[in-house]
C-alpha cells in the first residue's frame, strides 16, 4: 500500500515509521526541511521518502505520486492545510482514502465527505476518550466515527452487575446494525465469536449505527 502523508510533526511521523515498519511504502511531505530529518540521538527511522515542499500545492501532491496513492493523510497543525489537501487529493487526484487531523474540534464540523476527508481525527477527543475509558465502567465510550458519524465505534466496560456477564455473545440477541467485532480481557483481544462469554471486566467493543449506543448499553450493562 502506497500512503502519502502531509507533516512531518510527531504525529504524521511517527504514523510513517509504524507503516513503513509494517512493509508499506510511505511519503512524507513537509514545508520544513529539518522536520523531515530525524535528530541525530534517535534511532534510525525505517525508510519512508521525504520530499519538502507545501502539500497543498498540487504539483508538490504530482511529486509526491499521489495519483497512485492508496491513501492520503492530512496530518499537518494547521487545520485550513488538512482541509485543502484532503480536497486536493479527493477531488483532483482520486485518492480513494483520504484521513484527516483536526487540531481544533471547534473546526470538526468542517471535516466530511464535501472537503474529501473520508475519516477526521481529533486527538483532543481521543484523549476524552481515554479518560472516561480509564474512570467509567458500565457506560458506553465512542472511540471512533466511520461513514462521517453514521456508524461509531464503541466501548462498554462490563462490571459485576452487568446483565451481559456470563452470557454469550450469540445469545445477546443484537440489532442486526449493531456488531461486537471484539473484547479486551485482562489485555488481550478476544475476537468476537457467537460462542465467545462474557465476564466482569470486559471491554467489549462494538460497531453501531448513530442512535444505536443506549440499545447496545441496555442489553451488556442493563437499565440503571
């Protein structure tokens, strides 16, 4: 998979290494020569190509090969940036998938299928996220949103008055839009099978609909 990112701060960095590590081929784009340069002190980045130049010039984009690209992700600190190279490269260049960073939730609104961005990630949200995962239990935490919030990705913790302890998965009787794909006991994934019990500490995680979360949270805690 070919996977052009813009920005080259930690985040659109790091992501690089993980996927070229992972045997993908990767470009990184940067306005900054240095940042595309790892400091001497650390260990050798695996191989990614670094090209400078502003991704939302689309000759930059033309460089960089994102005509062949898989995916385009839009990592840079400015959010005007990512919406314009999101737009560039689903609108111009075809890119099938197109990621996103929103630095500013107040600007979250703005990141959907008319500016090309097929997925938005805010951190300042996925940190919420982590943090009611870390002091909730029996609630329903999103993780993520698919299909421009049409479908979530979520959390239910499983304490031990939650109606789903003991069950099966199979015998929960789930609304055909609702999927649990997996469990996280004792930190393992379990994947998630009919056969598959539940016990006090789960996590579950589950594919929803918009509007489908309370359902999924009656049936695995119960009414409270």
């Amino acid at each position: 998979m070919k996977v052009v990112i813009a920005g080259a701060g930690n985040i659109g960095t790091h992501l690089g290494a993980d996927l070229a590590r992972r045997g993908h081929e990767v470009v990184l784009l940067d306005v900054s020569k240095r940042a595309l340069e790892a400091p001497a002190e650390e260990e050798p980045r695996p191989q990614m190509h670094a090209l400078v130049g502003d991704a939302c010039s689309p000759v930059v984009l033309e460089k960089a090969g994102v005509r062949e690209a898989d995916v385009v992700v839009a990592a840079t600190g400015d959010d005007e940036d990512n919406l314009v190279i999101s737009v560039l490269a689903k609108q111009e260049f075809a890119v099938p998938r197109v990621l996103a960073r929103v630095n500013h939730p107040v600007n979250e609104w703005l990141f959907d299928e008319s500016w090309g961005v097929d997925l938005a990630v805010s951190p300042p949200h996925l940190l919420t996220s982590l943090v009611e995962e870390e002091v909730t239990a029996g609630d329903v935490v999103s993780l993520l949103d698919l299909e421009h919030g049409r479908v979530q990705l979520i959390e239910v913790r499983l304490d031990a008055g939650s109606v789903a302890v003991g069950q099966r998965i199979g015998d929960l009787g789930l609304p055909n839009d609702v999927a649990i794909v997996a469990t996280v006991r004792d930190g393992h994934v379990i994947p998630a099978r009919a056969s598959t019990p539940l016990a006090e500490g789960d996590e579950v995680l589950a594919l929803v609909t918009h509007g489908k979360q309370s359902a999924v949270r009656d049936l695995l805690v119960g009414a409270r």
